[in-house]
C-alpha cells in the first residue's frame, strides 16, 4: 500500500515562509498543496518554480485578495495548514480550517491573550498547535534549561536574545524561555546587529563556574525543519491545544 502524503497549506510566504517552503518541497513526507498570502503580485505561479526547486508539489500561490478561503479550502483540501504569516492571520481561515477539522501549526512570535483565547477555541473543533519558535533546538534548550533550574533552583540565571537589525521587541522565544524559567523580563538581554537570524543563550551562574545553553538558527530553514518535526507529532493527536512541551515530553520520559 503506497503511504499518502501529508498535504499542507502554507500561510504567509515571507523570507520565513519562503524557507519553510523550500523544506516542505523537498521532503518526500509531505506535499505542498498551496500557499495563502496578502499580495497578488505573485498569484498563480508555483512555489517550487519561484523557489528553483524541482517538486512535484502543487504548491500553487494566491492571494487572499482574490482567492477566498472558504473556496480554497474547498477546491484543495489539505490536512494541515502552516501559518508564518501574521498576528491578526488566524482570524483569516482559523475558523473555516476547524470546521473542516484541519489541523493548525501556529509559528506566530507574539500573540495577545486575544489570539490565544482564540486559538483555544478553535481547540474545541480541531487539533491546534502554537510555538513562538517552532525549532526544534530551541525548544530543547528550554527543556534541558528547566531541568537544571529543578536539579539548582537557587542559580543565577539570565537570557540573552539576539536578533538582526530590525527585529523591534523582545523575542518572543525569549519571553517563552523567560516564562517557563520562572525569570523577570529584565533578566532578558537582547542585542540588534547585523544580520543574525536568531539566537538564544541561557547563562547559569553557579560559584566557580558557569554553564552556558544556547542555540542558533544558522538559516531560516531550521524552521522549516522544526515543521516537519511538528506534523508528524501532531498528526495522529485528537483534537485540542498543544505546544512543543506536549510533544517533547514523552521523549524526555526516562525509563528506569
């Protein structure tokens, strides 16, 4: 029997996007059906094409000014819809997509409580996932971080984010390695440089010694691969909300 493929939609088709893509379409698991985005500049050309990479995929680009998502849902049916596109994009097909019972990979940085209340709504119809940094490495960081922090809950501890240039506010991720660690905002350092995609550094100060976790995307693509990681974890998961503790747990379970 031949395994069928799991066919994803992609919202959002930024630098970020774009790498995610670029993954999905060269991974033999998975098919890129569509991607979903604001502009209609690039309507109706491939994403494989636009990308340089030989694909079988559809993997056909529209806008959401021209293509209504009810409508593409129902032309392209999909098992699972990735979204790397912006806070306010849930609300643009998070509640045709759970009426449906697709599945939804949420990689947004910042969400209110707004959105995260939604997100839990939709919840009740579907599977629903949200990471602020979908890496896998990072969120291994976090776990590796919390564990220490249990073994030596009296260390000193502080964050340092850094990001390019550009990238206004603090990380999210940091925010969330912040929280799971119990730590205040002004124990995040963050620096704007250059080019840098994005790292995060955990610093422990014991007496005598210090140990250092970090983790840096080297390119956007490690995103991409955190999706793979994702998918295939949330694939088989009933409907409800989940995040990346939910899926790593049962990894970190040691047997005695």
């Amino acid at each position: 029997m031949v395994k069928r493929k799991i066919r994803i939609g992609l919202i959002g088709f930024g630098k970020t996007g774009k790498a995610v893509a670029s993954v999905l379409l060269q991974n033999k698991d998975f098919r890129l059906d569509w991607v979903l985005r604001r502009k209609k500049n690039l309507s109706m050309r491939s994403a494989s094409e636009f990308l340089g990479i030989d694909s079988p995929d559809p993997g056909m680009i529209y806008s959401t000014e021209t293509m209504p998502v009810r409508e593409l849902l129902d032309k392209h049916p999909i098992d699972i819809i990735i979204d790397f596109s912006s806070t306010d994009g849930i609300y643009t097909y998070g509640k045709q997509a759970a009426e449906k019972g697709i599945k939804i990979i949420s990689a947004i940085s910042h969400y209110s409580d707004k959105e995260k209340r939604y997100l839990k709504m939709l919840a009740g119809q579907t599977t629903v996932f949200w990471s602020p940094n979908i890496t896998l490495g990072v969120n291994y960081l976090m776990f590796a971080s919390r564990y220490l922090k249990k073994i030596a809950p009296w260390v000193d501890i502080e964050i340092v984010e850094e990001h390019f240039k550009g990238k206004e506010g603090i990380s999210g991720t940091a925010m969330k390695i912040a929280g799971a660690l119990e730590l205040e905002q002004g124990q995040i350092n963050s620096i704007r440089v250059g080019g840098i995609v994005g790292k995060h550094e955990v610093i422990f100060g014991f007496p005598h010694q210090v140990v250092r976790i970090s983790h840096e995307s080297i390119s956007r693509e490690a995103f991409g691969n955190g999706v793979v990681f994702v998918s295939k974890n949330i694939l088989e998961k009933d409907k409800g909300y989940y995040v990346f503790e939910d899926i790593l747990a049962p990894f970190f379970a040691m047997s005695a």
